[in-house]
C-alpha cells in the first residue's frame, strides 16, 4: 500500500507541473509549472535579483521526482528489465529542467548551470543505483525524505515571491492554480511515506525488511 501512495505521490508531482500555476482570466496569461520559470525571469525585479528564490527553483519538481524514483528503485532488483526502465524514466524526467539552446547561449551562467548541474545529480545517482542499493535503508529513506522536502517548499516559495509581482504586472488579483497545491500535495505525501518506511525498518533488518516492503513483485 505504501509503495502505491509513494508512486501516487510522483505521479502527482509530474502531472502538477503541467497544470496551471499561475491562474489568470486570460489563457495566454495562464502559466503552467514548466512555463514559470521562463516567465518569471522578464519581471523586472527578478532580473534585478531583488527576489530571494531564484527562478530555476520553479524546475525543481522533476529532478525531486526523479531523484526519489531512482532512491525507491535501489530497493528493488537490479536484474530486473522494469528496475532500470524506472531509472530510465527518471532520468528522462530530469530533462524537463534542461535549459533551452537560447538559454545556454547566454553569458550569464545563473540562467543555465544549476539546472544542468542539477540533471547532472540525477544521471550520477542512477550510475550509482548499484551501489546505493547496497546503503542502510533509513540513509535512502532519508535522502528521499530531504528531496521531498526540497521540493515541497521551494518551489511554493518561489511561486509565492513572484506572485505578487504578477499581479501587479498584470493589474489582476492573482491566486495560486492547482499545479501549485497538487504539486505541494505530492512532496508532503512522499515526505510522510518515505519518514515512515525510515521509522518502520528494524535496525539490523534494513535490507531485508525494506525490500519486501516496497518490492514491485
């Protein structure tokens, strides 16, 4: 049952950044989580850099969404064809953060680098899958843990700096879309599970009690 709620809670995370996060009469003005980013970088005062978060905290959900599917799939078998198709997926979800060709034109190296450092982080922790797979499990749990809550609150602090400055832009009251709540909704899932599983792994028994419960057979 756990393992379902946990890949419940990634896919709510991955459907949250296509959904509207920014909510607005007009649908060209209605921005979605893959699109805040890029908008939010032509408001004055984040160019300024008068906003705390910076705007590649709105690519965040994929690589959390990632690195917490490559973590759950340690506890499963490596020789297992449908083990490295989820590793593979993961990875192919980090790409949505990759910068556009324009972007990585661009002098400046905020505009692009941690975000390609931040895929950088997924394809080596896939690499190191076999070797993760071989760690204490509450040290896995907790890494997962710390991803999910990552993603939970930075992105909603990054939506919730600029939103103002939207509305202020665009002379409209602005609330927050559901991509914002669904999307912090999934982290605060995969957060409580994987706090639980830590929690519920008997010392001594981490391998062994970890792998039944989240195995996919």
């Amino acid at each position: 049952m756990r393992r379902r709620l946990f890949l419940l809670a990634l896919t709510a995370i991955l459907v949250a950044f296509f959904l509207v996060w920014l909510p607005h009469p007009a649908a060209g003005l209605s921005y979605i989580g893959l699109e805040m980013g890029e908008q939010a970088k032509f408001l004055p005062q984040v160019r300024s850099g008068e906003v705390a978060p910076d705007r590649s905290l709105f690519y965040l959900p994929p690589i959390t969404l990632a690195l917490m599917l490559l973590l759950l799939t340690t506890f499963w078998s490596g020789s297992r064809w449908q083990t490295w198709a989820a590793r593979a997926v993961a990875v192919a979800v980090s790409l949505l953060a990759l910068p556009g060709l324009e972007a990585l034109g661009d002098p400046d190296p905020s505009e692009w680098l941690w975000r390609l450092l931040l895929i950088a982080l997924v394809v080596l922790v896939a690499a190191l899958t076999p070797w993760l797979s071989r760690r204490p499990a509450r040290l896995r749990w907790g890494a997962a843990a710390l991803a999910a809550l990552a993603g939970a609150i930075l992105p909603t602090w990054a939506y919730l700096a600029v939103r103002p400055l939207f509305a202020a832009l665009l002379r409209q009251d602005l609330g927050a879309g559901p991509g914002v709540w669904l999307n912090l909704a999934g982290h605060l899932l995969a957060l409580a599970i994987a706090l639980d599983w830590a929690r519920l792994v008997p010392r001594g028994k981490e391998k062994e009690t970890a792998h039944r419960a989240v195995s996919p057979s």
